[in-house]
C-alpha cells in the first residue's frame, strides 16, 4: 500500500496506465482534461496524490509539476480518514501544554544541577543536565507541530494545565523529578496520545506516545538516584564494578567509589555515576 506521510490513509484505489505530461500543466489539469473518466469512479476520494513513476516520490497535486524529469504518472487516488483541523482541535491546546510542559522541566532540571554541583555531585548535575537535553528535544517536536501544522501561527494559545514549582536539597529534587516524569509517562501524554489519534492525528499521536516511552526511563533513572542518595549506595555496590574518575579517567575497581581520587584529587562528586537505568 502507498502512503503518502502528510496523509492518514486507510484505502486507495489506482488508475492504471501512463499519462504524456505537459510540463506546462498541472497535475490537476491532467487529471479533469486527459482523464475525465475519473470523476465517474465510485466512492471517489477526498483528497488525490500523484506518485512520479520516474523518481517514485510522493508530493501534493499542486508541487508534482515542479519535479525533476517527469515524463509520467499514476493517478492514486486516497481515502482520507477524517482529520479535524489543527487550529481549532484539543490536539492543538495538548501540544501547547506538552510544550509548555517540557520547557518548565528543562528549566527546573538546570535547577536541580546547579543545586547538585553546590552539593559537589557532578557527574550528577551532569546526568540531570542530559535528562534537560532531552526535554528541550521534546519541546521543539511540540513547537514545529504548533508552527508548521497549522494554517496561521498563533499569537497566543490560551492553555488550563498545573506544572510543579518544587526545589530543594537534591534528594528531594530527584524525587520532584521522579513524580512529575511518572505522570508524564503514565497519564498525561498517553491521554494526548489518544486524544490526537481520535482527532485524526495519527503522527502527533504517535510523538506524543514515543515521548511518553523516553519519560518513563527518565522516571526510572530520577527514582534509582533518589532512592541510593538515600540509602548511601551512589557510589558502594554489594559487588565490585569499575569506578571512573570523570576528570582524569582513573578507573578502579571496587565495592565501593574513592572518597578522592588517587590521580587528580577531585572530590567523590567526580566519580561516574553506575546506575542500573541507562540514561
């Protein structure tokens, strides 16, 4: 089945033969003056994409004409599942909230390094600093729907959502971030996922659900830090692992982290975190 990205498609229905393209022509003249026939088929379409049997490229009607080397083309005709407009859609008010969403953790998140590096830890603030990466990466998935899907940019949307204003000692941060990852993961954008696919929105639908995927490993890492800052396992393990020195890469191995480090003399904040969760 051909599938054009730009199209949610459940159906298509193909024309066979080869047209002689006029480059002076639109696609869509062709199809009313060289295949009036069309317009007689049954259960005909809502929307009409051309596939260049030369580069085999999908585009709209009105850009095909602009490909290099046309010499023919199929008429594919698609069933477009019904897809609200963005503008006025929930989908539009859930992105605006995901990215609001992602730009406030990515900001606590800076929070909560620096806080780490005050404490000493950091190969912690670090760890913290690539979890914002991340959420800054969501974030920008979020805008370039809110810009580019719909058809006029937005001054301002109005949005009704609750964010987290918590900071504190970076045990308690860890676990700030741990709860607010989980409800992300957990309840939020599986709720905007569903939300999108019913309104037809299949590819948000689709991010919103991936982004959901990388929260809940985020959960799982914000969690394993609070709970050995807690229980004093950050840098001890019942059996030996090797412990590397992110200033100088002196490597050891042990149950149990240096409190300075033998090459460099940078403090234990230093030492690699080796948590069970991948970040």
């Amino acid at each position: 089945m051909f599938t054009c990205s730009n199209l949610s498609v459940f159906c298509f229905t193909h024309i066979p033969g080869s047209l002689n393209v006029d480059r002076r022509q639109s696609p869509f003249d062709i199809a009313l003056t060289d295949r009036p026939d069309i317009m007689s088929l049954p259960n005909t379409p809502d929307h009409i994409r051309a596939l260049c049997d030369n580069c085999r490229t999908c585009s709209s009607l009105p850009h095909i004409s602009r490909l290099p080397r046309i010499k023919y083309m199929r008429i594919i005709f698609l069933r477009q599942v019904h897809r609200m407009n963005l503008d006025t859609s929930l989908t539009l008010v859930n992105l605006a909230r995901a990215f609001a969403g992602e730009t406030q953790a990515r900001t606590r998140y800076l929070m909560y390094a620096r806080q780490a590096r005050n404490e000493g830890l950091e190969t912690l603030a670090r760890t913290v600093e690539l979890i914002a990466d991340n959420e800054f990466a969501h974030a920008r998935e979020f805008f370039e729907h809110l810009t580019q899907d719909v058809t006029k940019m937005f001054d301002n949307i109005n949005i009704d959502a609750g964010y987290p204003f918590q900071i504190g000692a970076t045990t308690d941060n860890m676990r700030f971030a741990a709860e607010g990852e989980n409800s992300e993961a957990s309840i939020i954008y599986p709720d905007f996922a569903k939300v999108a696919a019913s309104e037809g929105f299949e590819r948000i639908s689709h991010l919103f659900t991936l982004t959901a995927g990388v929260e809940r490993g985020h959960n799982a890492a914000f969690t394993e830090i609070a709970q050995r800052l807690t229980d004093g396992t950050l840098y001890r393990r019942e059996k030996p692992v090797v412990w590397k020195c992110a200033n100088c890469g002196f490597e050891r191995i042990g149950d149990a982290a240096w409190d300075t480090c033998p090459l460099c003399s940078y403090g234990q904040g230093w030492v690699e975190l080796n948590l069970d969760v991948r970040v």
